[in-house]
C-alpha cells in the first residue's frame, strides 16, 4: 500500500474507513494491526512520507489525524477492539502564544485533559 498525502479537511468518518483498509493491509504481512493516528499533519514535511510507507509490513497503519477532533474516531476504533496509539509529532501549534513555562503549564492542561477524555 502505497503512502497518500491526505486530504486537508476529510469529512467525518475518513479515519475510521482509512484505519480499516490499512488494518487489512497490515494483516497480509500476518501482524495484528496497530492503529497509529499522527497528529498535526504535515503535508510539506517530507520526512512524514518517509517515516509512515515503510510502517505497514512492521504491523502498524499510520492513519492522520488531520483534525483533533477526529480523536473521536480513534476511540471508536479502540472500542471495536482495535490496538491504537496517538502520536503527536509536535506541539507548537498548541503552545504559539506561550511566553513562559508556566504560561505553557497553563495551556497544556486543558489540552492533555481534551485528549483524555
């Protein structure tokens, strides 16, 4: 299975049909799937490609999380008895107007408190 950059806005539901056709993928090479969701996407950044074509034959389908709020979908996806992992690759779009350590404290909380829920 070929690496595809993906969609800017995907509509609801894409992750989940996306994370389905690669856990099949990942089958053939006789591996119970791991479903890695990666967040932000980056559609310039090359090395994304790099990383992620290469993932399938060693038993994970790396599915991009374009938005966070298809989270949600990773979860469904747990719930159908699916391994899953979240990557996120950086932060920095969380913590643009952080000045401080304590001001990014601030900032992370209410954020790791989204992605636990």
């Amino acid at each position: 299975m070929e690496w595809i950059r993906p969609p800017a806005n995907p509509p609801a539901g894409a992750l989940i049909e996306q994370a389905l056709e690669l856990a099949r993928a990942v089958g053939t090479f006789g591996f119970d799937p791991l479903i890695l969701a990666y967040h932000p996407v980056a559609r310039m950044n090359p090395y994304h490609a790099l990383l992620y074509q290469r993932a399938i034959p060693c038993g994970v389908g790396p599915v991009p999380m374009v938005r966070e709020e298809r989270l949600r979908e990773v979860v469904e996806l747990t719930g159908r008895g699916f391994t899953t992992a979240l990557h996120l690759h950086w932060l920095n779009l969380v913590l643009a107007h952080v000045d401080s350590a304590a001001d990014a404290r601030k900032v992370l909380r209410p954020y790791l408190d989204r992605l636990d829920r």
